[in-house]
C-alpha cells in the first residue's frame, strides 16, 4: 500500500469491482420498465437472498472497494503533483478532458453516492418505508414493500433527477477514462489492444449513461408509471 505500483493495483482491482457492480445494477433498475411485480420481485430477492445477510455483504463491500478507490486515488494524485516540476504542463495538455477531472468527478460521485444511499436506502426525510404493494398482498396475504412506487416517487422531483443526470454525467466521463486505465494496471493493455480497449470504455460509458438516465427522464419527462 506504501508504493506507488501497488497502490495503482488497489485503484484498479477496486475499480473493476465497481464497474462490475454498475452494469448488474443497471440491470435490475431496468426491470422498473417491466412493471411492479417485476421489479418488486427483483427487490424483494435482493433483500432476502441469504436469508436477508446477502445485501449487506454486498453493501459493505462495495463501501470499502469505493472508499479504498477514493482514497487511493486522492493518495496517488497527491503524489503525482508533487513529482512534478511546476514547469511541465505537457503532460496536461495531451491528457483527456476525463483524465483531468478524474478526481473532481469521483469526489462528487462520492458525495451523491451518499445522497442516493439517503434517498433510496435509508429512506431519510420520506414516508417511502411505508410504502406497500398493494397488489401482492391482496394476492398472496404477503406484505412487502413497493420498491417500485418508492422509485416512481422518488424521480417525481425534479432536483433529485437533475442531480442524478449531473452525477451521471460525471460518472461516465469517469469512466471513459477509468476502465480503460484498469486494463492497463492489471498489464492487460498493449499497443495492438489500445484501440479497441479505449473504445470499450467508451461505448461502456454510453451504455451505463443512457441505461441510468433513461429511468429517472422517462418518469419526469414522459410521465412513466404515473396513474
């Protein structure tokens, strides 16, 4: 953890864990689009699986890949900086609009990070814990929550959508960047693989971005899953 070798090691292997997290993410939010019952389902799996241990595993594990990437970044930005002659700047010239903010962005990443956590996990400020589907309990006399309704609810506002665009802006900037420098960390990365690499990132990127905004702009805009 003290080099700088090893410190780029535990930025990537962190990284690869969130990218990963984002596309299976992706891939239950999307299930809003199939109905309630589909996404209720999808919720009420992930809470349960393991008889209920499943997704906290899963959410301290992602805190500390995302703490341990943060910091470590933060770390070998630091250091970057104070290698560095104040009078070179080509570097920074040639470097990717992404790369530059790359700190910026994950700092503000971060900070929504937190703020969805509030929104739609701890419920703070909202009476989305007593939501209840309705329809699966006249059904099966079970009483769960309606995941589904919470979320309709939640992108009803236009500042938390406009907030959640601004992240996600951010974030696949970040990541046009980001996954093409864990392929090179991890040595997987050669002059004949650039190419294609760097336009992996992208189109990734593009498909997180319009995957995750697609939810909350189709429910303000276009009124998705209003009565």
């Amino acid at each position: 953890m003290r080099s700088s070798i090893g410190r780029k090691l535990i930025v990537a292997i962190t990284g690869l864990a969130l990218v990963l997290f984002l596309a299976g993410h992706l891939s239950g939010n999307l299930l809003i689009f199939a109905g309630r019952d589909a996404f209720n389902d999808y919720a009420q799996f992930l809470h349960e699986s393991l008889h209920g241990v499943g997704v906290w595993i899963a959410r301290v594990g992602l805190l500390a890949c995302l703490v341990l990437h943060v910091w470590f970044t933060v770390l070998l930005t630091r250091e970057n900086r104070a290698a560095k002659p104040k009078y070179q700047h080509d570097a920074t010239v040639q470097a990717p609009k992404s790369s530059r903010i790359m700190i910026w962005s994950g700092l503000t990443i971060l900070s929504f990070i937190v703020y969805h956590i509030l929104h739609f996990t701890v419920k703070a400020g909202s009476d989305y814990a007593s939501l209840v589907d309705e329809a699966h309990r006249a059904e099966t006399g079970e009483v769960r929550h309606d995941a589904w309704q919470m979320v309709i609810e939640g992108f009803g506002h236009s500042y938390n959508v406009i907030f959640y665009v601004i992240a996600l802006t951010l974030l696949c900037s970040h990541l046009s960047h980001g996954v093409s420098s864990i392929f090179q960390t991890l040595g997987l990365r050669s002059k004949k693989t650039a190419g294609p690499i760097k336009a992996f990132a992208k189109i990734y990127a593009i498909v997180i971005y319009v995957g995750f905004i697609s939810i909350p702009l189709s429910i303000l805009i276009f009124g998705f899953g209003s009565k």
